[in-house]
C-alpha cells in the first residue's frame, strides 16, 4: 500500500497535478470524509479507470456551504486518519484536505444557481443545499481539472444535478469532455445504504432504518403492474415501518421530472426512479432505486440503467 500524497492548500494541489496530468487521466471522487465501504467502492472504481499510469485524487472536504442553520454542519463525523488509511488501501494518489479558509477565503459573491431539478425532493426540505453542492462542486472541477469525476446514486438528485452543470456551463476536463460517472449504492445485508451518516444511529434505529430499502424494493417489485402499484406497496411497507418519520416517497422519471399524471400515458418499460427520504431518531437518511413502469418482475433493472 503506498500512501497518497496530502495536498492542503489550492496552490500544492495545482502544481502536484501538472506533473502528473501527461501521464494518464485525472480521476476525482469529491467526498466530505468520514469515508466508509461505500466509498471505498468509489475510490476503487476510480483507480479501474485512472488505469496504472492515471492519477486517482481523492477530496475530502465538509463543505459548509451546503448545510443548513439547523444542520448537522458542527457534529458531521470527521475522521481524517481513517479515510487517508482507506484512499491508501484502495489505491488513491493524492488526497486533497483543505480547510474551510482555503477552499472559501472570503464570503462568495459568486455561486451556481442549480435550478429548478434542485427545488423538489431535498430542495423543498433543504433550502439552498443544492447551491452549496454544486458551487463547491464546480470549484474542486476547476482546481482538479478532472477527465472522470465518480459520485456514488445514493445522492441521485445530486448526480442528476452535477450532470447538469457540467452540461450547462460546459465544463470540460483537461484533454477533452468531462466524464461523470455514477457508481452504484453500496448497502448493507440488510438492504441500508452505506452513508457517513449510518453511523449517529443506535442499534434499534440501525434496524428501523433498512425499512427505507424494504420499501423502495416493494415499489419496484409492484411496478410492473403501474406506478399507482407501486405507491400502494411502498405505502403498505411504510406502514409497518416504526421509527421511520417520513419526509417523502416519490416517484419520478430518471431525469427528475415528473411522470405523466395520466397512466396511460406511462408506456410499459418506461424507466423511473423511485426516492425516499426518511428520519430516523434525529438522523435524516435518503434512499433511492432504479424502477421499471410496467416492466418485467423476473429481472432487477441495474442500477445504473438510467
Ligand atoms: O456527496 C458528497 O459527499 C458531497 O455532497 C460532495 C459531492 C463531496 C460535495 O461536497
């Protein structure tokens, strides 16, 4: 295992980069630490396609930006020595740790408008998150200059969104088009999404919390006989669910955009998405799933197949 090198500051990442960018291509996963097996899927995605002769960064950053007033912002696990030891075992290069001061010198005057993909789902719960996300987003493309950036579909509406700023501003990687690569959500035994925050859960909401799978595999399973199917099943499953406080369910197509009212007009094979966003105690989880309208129940959609 050879350790990556730690840039802590803009300018030592810059420089450190330009050695190795003739090389091979750059490969970024954006996170904000407290990095767990889900993660490691990611990193180890990124060194697949980095190849040997590639250079894997790896960031590690808890952006305030995109925390609310009443949000977890203070109590966010940080856990730097555990992740560095995680980048090192599954092959990173470079793990770029600034601190806040670094990344935002002073207040930004500007920041990326995302739109409206970012005002359903957690934008109706989390006002201005989605801002945060993609500003920071947008700041680690331009210091990384990445060929490939890996974001796991556990936050979907989050990868939708980056899509859609690299789309719309036209941000390209250093020798071409700028690569988003959506990895699938790792999960416990249980069906629980690995997420850094699993782990502010005690062991009786641990167990309430794989309900939020149990019913986006209901709504999948019945959504070869429609979406109305499918809702009523994720309801009937949320209803033997305790501890699990519900925010929303939806069901929507992969792009974020809503389903046509009319069934009829929802054509059988038509790819969806379903998302769940629940509380558990004081801890706010999401949860989504690739679903086929209409579709054949003998086989799961992939993951990645919208
Ligand atoms: O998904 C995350 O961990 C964060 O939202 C990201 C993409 C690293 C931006 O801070």
């Amino acid at each position: 295992m050879k350790a990556p090198v730690i840039a802590r500051t803009r300018a030592d990442l810059v420089t450190l980069l330009a050695d190795k960018r003739a090389a091979g291509p750059v490969v970024l996963v954006p996170t904000m630490g407290a990095l767990h097996e889900g993660h490691a899927s990611l990193v180890r995605l990124a060194r697949e396609r980095a190849g040997g002769d590639g250079t894997v960064v790896v960031s590690v950053f808890v952006n305030p930006l995109q925390f609310g007033p009443n949000e977890d912002l203070d109590r966010y696990p940080r856990t730097f020595d555990a992740d560095l030891e995680l980048c090192g075992r599954e092959g990173a290069d470079v793990v770029f740790a600034p601190t806040v001061e670094e990344m935002y010198p002073g207040e930004p005057q500007v920041t990326v408008d995302p739109g409206p993909t970012a005002d359903v789902l957690e934008g109706r719960t989390r006002p201005g998150h989605f801002r945060g996300v993609l500003t920071v987003v947008a700041k680690l493309f331009g210091l990384v200059g990445p060929d490939v950036a890996i974001f796991g579909e556990k936050d979907y509406q989050q990868l939708v969104l980056i899509r859609q700023l690299v789309a719309d501003l036209c941000i390209s990687g250093s020798r071409g088009a700028l690569e988003i690569v959506g990895a699938p959500t790792d999960r416990e035994t249980d069906g629980l999404a690995r997420s850094s925050r699993n782990r502010y859960l005690d062991p009786e909401q641990r167990r309430q919390a794989a309900a939020l799978s149990r019913v986006l595999h209901a709504a999948r399973r019945d959504a070869t006989y429609g979406v109305e199917a499918a809702l009523d099943a994720a309801r009937a499953e949320l209803r033997t669910a305790d501890g699990v406080d519900l925010d929303y369910f939806e069901i929507r197509s992969p792009d974020l955009t809503e389903l046509p009212a009319d069934p009829a007009q929802i054509g059988p094979g038509t790819p969806a998405r379903a998302l769940i966003a629940a509380r558990v105690g004081i801890t706010r989880l999401i949860d989504n799933l690739a679903l086929t309208i209409g579709g054949p129940t003998t086989q799961d959609p992939p993951e990645g197949s919208n």
